[in-house]
C-alpha cells in the first residue's frame, strides 16, 4: 500500500518531510492507523538519528501492535535501556491481545 500524504502537506510528498517535522507526523500517522507510512518515517528517522528515543520507542509500540512481538523486544538495547522502560512495560500489559 502506498504511503499516504499527510494533510497538513498538501502536494507533498511525505519523503520530503523536515526531519524536524517528522516525529510529529509519524505520530499522527500511527494514531490514525496509518502503520505503514508510520513505520517508514520511523525508520527514516532512525536511519538518521539512530538514538531519537521516542521514534525507537514508538516503533517498537507499532511493531507490538502488528504482532511482531520479537521485532519489539529487538529494539530494547541495553544501552538505551532507560527510554525502553515505557515499551517494556507496555508489551508486558499486552502480550495477551
């Protein structure tokens, strides 16, 4: 499925996205279950800045919510142990659903 456009970007394109803006847009594209488009921007912004804490952390949600539970559990590496606690207690509440 092709990413959709974001609607504060009309005509644009969401590779072309600041990566000041991304963060932001790949939260209201997860919040509106747009999981895919979420999860390249995610990605995009962890290819760039591979420590921004909350996309590690909402990726991992998303990969939770789409039942890649291992792919979740990857994302908790010790040395950024301290922004996973959120995530670990998440998928520990949620592991039934």
């Amino acid at each position: 499925m092709p990413a959709k456009r974001h609607s504060s970007l009309p005509g644009k394109s969401l590779q072309h996205v600041s990566l000041k803006d991304a963060l932001p847009i790949a939260i209201q594209l997860h919040q509106t279950g747009h999981l895919e488009a979420a999860r390249q921007m995610y990605e995009r912004i962890l290819k760039l800045t591979p420590r921004q804490a909350n996309a590690v952390h909402f990726l991992g949600v998303l990969h939770h919510q789409m039942g890649e539970h291992d792919r979740a559990a990857a994302m908790m590496v010790p040395e950024q142990a301290g922004a996973f606690t959120q995530l670990r207690l998440f998928i520990q509440r949620h592991k039934t659903l």
